[in-house]
C-alpha cells in the first residue's frame, strides 16, 4: 500500500493527474499491435512543359550551340543590317517600325523617331521616351517639349529649325530604364539617324544619350561644359567609312528643376550653343 501511495505522489508531481479509465487496465496482457510501415511513395513523374493549358503556347527557344553568336548578338546584327539598309530617314522610320527584334516595340504605343529638317545646324537627342512622347509619337513632347521651345528661344532658335529625337524609339514598360541588351539593339538606329541627317552640331540631352552615343558610364553633368567628338559609322558599303560630328552633353530639360546649379549650368550650356553656331555661320 505505502509503495502504490508512493507511486501516485509521483505522478501527481510528474503532472499524470488525470484518469484514463475507471478500471485499470493490464497493457502487457494484451499482445502488442505491430505497425506496418506505410509503402514508400512514388514520385510524381515530371511532365512536360504544356503552357499551363494555352493550347498555342510557344515552345521555348534553345539556347545557342557553343561557338555561335548569342540571342542579344543576332538582335545587334539584325538592327545593324536593317539601319545599314536605308538610305533616308523615312526608309530608317519604316525599318524601325518593322523591327520585330527588340521586346520594346511590342510594348511601346508608337515608334518615336526623328523629326525636323535634314541638315539642320542642331539635333536634339534625348532620353528614352516618356509617357508623353510615347503617347503622341512624337519627341520632346509634353512638359519637356515646352521647356526645350523655351530654352532655345532665349537664345534665339526656333525649335521648328532643329531636328529632334529621343535615343531609343521605343519606352520601356513602366517607363523604367532600358536593359544594356536593349540599348545595344537600339544603338545602330540612331547611329543611323544622325548620320542620315546630317546635322551641324549634336546635343546630348540626358544621362543615357550621353552613355550610349559617347560610351561613357558617367552622367550628362559630369560631361558638361565642352564638346565631343562622336564617330559614326558613314557607309555600310564600306566599314572603315567613318563620319564624325561635334556634341555638347546636357542634362535633359526636365532635371532642371533639381537645384538651381543645374539651370545654371543650362543657361551656360546655352550661350555656348549661340557662341559656337554664331562662330560657325561667320565662317566664309
């Protein structure tokens, strides 16, 4: 009796408090159950890839045998072989329009290219285009498009005189900046562009005219102040045709609002233009 009074302090203190029956029960009288362990599963095989139930999805494309040019590569060629190809401005529009190899164009609601007259004294490059150009089609439209009207008129040039474009034709999705990739596919377009136009002097409005036409990883601010020379291919008949023509790299109209330095620097960038064009018409 002492020893079974014992044993219940010791569950009562174990926490084992509570009752699992009335009558207690003898477990070692019963024969034990043996548990059988459950049958290994099968994996599930591995179906193959049916575009999650479209019935026309595209399979996807293989990568490259080693040794030939990659996706990215054959995009450049193509953009290269199609702005090589035209001998005006329209047939480059036509050819950009076409241009099924850059992602971009599908997205984009217009193709935004070149606008002015041929051989004009200035071209405006800017930056990919934004909402507004998009929209219209058209470059430097919007805001930006007025501030570039007001700025050159307070030297005295008429925008209608300048030819204008944006540095790639098409605006990435959301407005974000384009992929190298993608600015590599774009870059003989508007090679192309300036040197079918022909322009007397080129202006770099913005970050990315300036890395991608001067193939600098800096910023228009840091480029300021001076012009550049870019290189341009002339002739797709002959590659080491080169054609070369002066750039001023400017931050574009609408980082003016920053801080009063950048309109400052704008407004010295500005008197640079008039000085240098009112140099080159005295020239005989």
């Amino acid at each position: 009796m002492t020893d079974s009074m014992t044993l219940l302090r010791l569950y009562v203190e174990w926490g084992a408090d509570d009752a699992l029956d009335i009558h207690p029960h003898d477990r070692m009288a019963h024969p034990a159950t043996i548990h059988h362990a459950a049958p290994p599963t099968q994996p599930i095989p591995i179906q193959p890839d049916r575009g999650n139930g479209h019935k026309n999805h595209p399979s996807r494309p293989a990568l490259p045998p080693r040794g030939t040019a990659s996706a990215i590569d054959q995009a450049v060629a193509a953009a290269r072989g199609a702005a090589q190809a035209a001998r005006t401005l329209e047939e480059l529009h036509a050819a950009i329009r076409g241009f099924g190899e850059c992602g971009l164009r599908d997205t984009a609601t217009h193709s935004v290219f070149v606008e002015g007259p041929a051989n004009a004294p200035l071209m405006l490059i800017g930056e990919a285009p934004d909402e507004d150009e998009d929209r219209s089609g058209h470059p430097f439209a919007g805001e930006s498009g007025a501030l570039v009207s007001t700025m050159f008129a307070s030297i005295g040039i008429d925008r209608a005189s300048m030819l204008a474009a944006p540095v790639i034709p098409w605006r990435p999705p959301g407005g974000r900046p384009p992929s190298a990739a993608e600015t590599r596919i774009c870059l003989p377009f508007i090679q192309r562009a300036i040197t079918l136009a022909r322009p007397g002097r080129v202006i770099l409005m913005g970050n990315l005219p300036v890395s991608i036409l001067l193939n600098q990883r800096t910023t228009a601010a840091r480029m300021r102040g001076r012009w550049r020379e870019i290189t341009l291919p002339a002739d797709p008949a002959d590659p080491a045709a080169t054609y070369g023509v002066q750039a001023l790299p400017m931050r574009h109209p609408l980082q003016l609002r920053a801080s009063a330095t950048a309109r400052r620097d704008a407004w010295k960038d500005m008197l640079m233009i008039r000085e240098t064009l009112e140099s080159v018409s005295a020239v005989p």
